[in-house]
C-alpha cells in the first residue's frame, strides 16, 4: 500500500521569510511525486511534480522541491514567502504505471504581513 | 483551454432527492476521475476512467452513487438519493495517459450541499 504524509496541519511564517512544507511518503517501487495547491473555494491547481533526474524540481510561483529517496521526502519549499502563498498545499504520489493519486492531508499556510 | 469545467458550481438540495454533477475534461484527455473533499476525510478518489471505460470504481461509496462518461468531453455523477452525509465538494480532474507520469488537472469543484 502505498501513503503520503503531511505532518504539519498549519505552518506560519513571516512574509520574506522562507517557507517549507513538508511530505513523506511511502510506497514499493519508483514513485512519482506532486504538489498541488488550493486556494479558497477553489480547485487544486499543480505546482510541481517529480518523475526522474534532478531531485531538486522547480514549479510555478517560484516554489521548488527537493526529492530525497533516502528520508522518502519530498518537501516544498520558497525562498521568500508572500502573503498571496496562504494556501491549503496538498502533496500527492502516484505509483510508477499507475493511475491513483494518493494525497496528503493537507498543509495550511499562513504567510503573515 | 479552459481547463477543467464542472457544473454546477453549488447545490443545494434536500435529503432524498437525485442529484447530477456534470464535467468536461480537457480536450485531448484520455483519463478522467471523480474526487470527493470533506473535512473529516480529506480528498478521495471515488472512481476513474481510461478512455471512457471506468476502471476502478472502489472509492464509490455505495450503491447510490453512480457515474458514467458516455463519450470523451462528458461524464456525471450522480447521486440518488442524496443524503446529508453526501455534503462535500466534488471534484473532477482529467489527464492525459501516455508514459504513467501524467499530471492530473482540476475543475474548480462542485460544493453540495444536502438538508
């Protein structure tokens, strides 16, 4: 079976401060790995995903994460956060072949002025 | 393109009555899933289709749900009857199947309400 955790259910932060949203995961075989966000009253929108090569992927509005297979981690991150990034931020694995999103609980952010 | 369209955006109905939500994947896209966002429950995969034929249908949760795509660019959901433990939003989202590395891409969602 595979599972995706988000430990955190709130992280605050400071506008200009960096910002870090945290995901592991668990599954047997390669695993394909996402980051959506969800802004209020609307649809997940992708950020990012990470299928092979460079465990550092870039995304929309200048988020990134870091892939590590040997923590099973894959945590998003933003140099500098923005009042605009206060979001509910999901992360999300998808079996290597196959066709179910398996998705995190859900990190709130708040990004204070 | 625009993207995702589902319809209605809101509804509210009352226990017992039937209930359909509509959605139109992405022009282009093969793959097509039916999700459900509660509060207690978090997001959950109620069933998917591969070129209009569904596929897994685990997540339904009972026999009053279901759903059909009878071609490419629609598929439903329906409820019959509804009840007030049915009140989430739903969500549809399409992708389109090649390598097994598809994004999937949401509609806005359709929040059900049931009194």
């Amino acid at each position: 079976a595979q599972s995706v955790a988000q430990p955190e259910d709130q992280v605050n932060v400071a506008e200009g401060n960096p910002l870090t949203v945290k995901c592991t995961y668990s599954v047997s075989g390669n695993p394909y790995l996402f980051w959506y966000v969800q802004y209020p009253n609307r649809g997940l929108q992708f950020l990012l995903k990470y299928i092979t090569g460079d465990n550092l992927v870039k995304g929309s509005y200048g988020f990134e994460a870091e892939f590590n297979k040997s923590q099973t981690s894959f945590h998003l991150k933003k140099p500098s956060a923005l009042v605009s990034d206060s979001a509910l931020y999901f992360c999300a694995l998808l079996k290597a072949a196959g066709n179910k999103l398996t998705f995190g609980g859900g990190t709130r952010v708040l990004v204070k002025p | 393109d625009a993207g995702v369209i589902q319809s209605p955006r809101h509804e509210v109905t009352e226990m017992g009555q039937e209930v359909t939500l509509r959605c139109k994947p992405i022009s282009g896209h093969n793959s097509l899933f039916w999700y459900r966002q509660t509060m207690m429950r978090g997001l959950e995969l109620l069933i998917y289709f591969n070129n209009n034929v569904p596929i897994d249908d685990s997540g339904m949760p009972e026999d009053r749900f279901s759903a059909k795509m009878p071609n490419a660019s629609f598929s439903t959901l329906k409820i019959q009857p509804s009840e007030p433990r049915d009140s989430a939003v739903y969500f549809c989202a399409s992708s389109q199947r090649t390598s097994g590395e598809e994004t999937q891409y949401f509609g806005p969602g359709t929040r059900l309400l049931v009194l």
